[in-house]
C-alpha cells in the first residue's frame, strides 16, 4: 500500500491546537504529513507532541513553516531566492535556512521551495481566461504567449544566477540538517524554473542536496496552456524529484480538486506514482473530508504495486 501524506494546509486555518490539527487528518485514515506554509507557531507545541507520540509522521515541510514571525501573512513566496530584489534573496536564505532546520526538528526529509518569478508582467491569467474560452489556438493566444516568451527570455538567465547564488549560500545548512531543499514546480509562464531551468540546475547542485519538487496540478496548468507535455517531463526529471504534490485539475485552470474529480491522467502516471518519493495530497483548504478520502482509496487502488506473474503449474520454484 502506498504511503501517502495530506497536507495541513487542509486545515491550519481553522485550528488553534496542533494535537486537534493532527487528530482530524488522523480521523481521515491518514498518518502522515506535510507541515505547510500557513502553520502558526501557536500549533507548533501540539503537533510535535503528535510527532512525538509517534501518532504521526512528518514527511515534509512547505516554506516558509511555520509562519515567519512579523509576516503579514502566511505565504510561500512572501521572499524569493530568485527575486531581482538582493534584500529579498537575503531574507529568503534566512528564512529557508530556518524552515530547514524546523524539518529537521521534526523528522522531515524535505522542505519544499518556491523560487519566485521572473520580474515581468503576468501574462499567465490572460492566457488563462483565452483557453477558458476555448481560445487556446487562436491567433490572440499564440500572440499572448510569444510575447510572453520574448520577455522571459530576455529576462531569466539573470535571475537563475540570482537563485544559484541563494542556494550557494544555503549549501552549509542542507549539510548541516541533511534536509533536502526541493524547488516546485508552479503553473505560471513566469515562473522559476521552468522544467528545462530546472534540470540545468540539477546538473550543479542535486549532490548537495537540492531537488526538484513535482506538482501534479501544477504540471497539468502547464500543459492545458500549451507549455509542456506533463507526463514527458515528469518521466525526464523524475531521478532529481523527491516528492509530489497530488491534485487533480478541472481544465484550464481549476487546481487542488481531490482525484479523481478532474482530468489528470492519475493510473498513467502509476509507474511514477509507486517510486520511492514522498506523495503529498494537497487539497483545497475548503475541501469536503470524504473527497479526501476517496482520493486516498481511488489513488491506492490505481498505483498499486503491480503484482509478480503467476507461475504455471510444473514450473520449479
């Protein structure tokens, strides 16, 4: 059976004790976690009580977790590594450098990241109202995106020095926690990085610890946009991808839907869904429980383990 985890973004909103925090996921079947980035500090003492008792595991952590003191709010990208703003990388090294050493705390075995994006006009929510009207191969579509393109272009290999840069300077915490940093993937063309920036910063950094995060949704944005075939990048990258965010996605845009209530292709990703990651579902925090779990039963029964061939009679052993 495989093991999967629920992200507490499910529900930190409207708890004020972490042990009734974790018993509620608990209630669902579920004995896993991920600790997301709106984790207050005041559910902090509760939930590693629950760590502790060995009523649950923590499999990872989402930055920034908990909560940054003085934050406005919480947020996963209140600072970026990549941001063009040099203040910024240094607040997000800071900051990542302690969700690090939270994860550790707490047994995690990775921090997921978000990098930030390239400093450019949005373009994406425009191409997402066009393929909402089924305009994804109009002539104001294709005008959208390659302008989108031109721009990024110009502006990303800048900022990809500026992430390299962040991760240097994170280098002596990871070897100091043993906890990986994961850089997600997001639905946006802005973006950092891209699938192909991704795997290009695999090649200096993945032995120091650095990994890319899969997001399934995520993915499947990108792919209802034109911008990528999903399941070819993911079967690419997947020796540099520690875990999964698992959710389901009503085209073009409607993400953090419980499988199998949208259109992602779930039992064609099996063979990536039984590798030895972490797998996080990843709901919506107004989510009903019972479509968690029938995502959890639909998901164990589509990815389980295929089992060995019968031998036929006569056959020694």
């Amino acid at each position: 059976m495989i093991p999967l985890a629920l992200s507490t973004r499910w529900n930190a909103g409207r708890h004020h004790d972490g042990r009734a925090l974790v018993e509620e996921i608990l209630e669902l079947g579920i004995d896993r976690l991920e600790l997301g980035y709106d984790l207050r500090a005041e559910l902090i003492p509760g939930v590693k009580a629950m760590i502790e008792s060995r009523a649950v595991r923590v499999d990872s952590v989402h930055n920034f977790c908990p909560v940054p003191v003085g934050a406005p709010r919480p947020h996963p990208e209140l600072y970026t590594p990549a941001s063009a703003d040099r203040r910024e990388r240094e607040y997000a090294v800071t900051h990542i450098s302690r969700t690090l050493r939270f994860a550790a705390e707490v047994g995690a075995s990775v921090v997921v990241c978000h990098s930030g994006n390239v400093d450019m006009p949005s373009y994406t929510f425009d191409l997402l109202r066009l393929a909402a009207r089924n305009e994804q191969f109009t002539d104001a579509f294709e005008a959208l995106k390659l302008k989108a393109q031109i721009q990024r272009d110009k502006k990303a290999p800048r900022q990809i020095d500026y992430l390299s840069e962040s991760l240097d300077a994170l280098l002596p915490v990871l070897a100091e926690t043993g906890v990986q940093l994961a850089l997600e993937n997001l639905p946006t063309w802005e973006a950092i990085p891209t699938e192909l920036e991704g795997e290009r910063l695999m090649t200096r950094f993945r032995d120091a610890g650095v990994r890319l995060w899969w997001d399934i949704g995520h993915a499947q944005i990108r792919e209802n946009l034109g911008f990528i075939n999903a399941s070819r990048w993911l079967r690419r990258l997947a020796p540099h991808i520690a875990g999964m965010h698992i959710h389901d996605v009503a085209p073009p845009g409607q993400d953090h839907l419980m499988p199998p209530r949208g259109k992602v292709d779930f039992p064609a990703l099996a063979d990536v869904g039984r590798m030895d990651k972490v797998r996080v579902l990843e709901p919506a925090p107004d989510t009903d429980p019972a479509h968690i779990e029938r995502a959890v039963e639909y998901l164990r029964e589509v990815w389980k383990p295929a089992e060995p061939p019968q031998k036929k009679s006569g056959e020694p052993t």
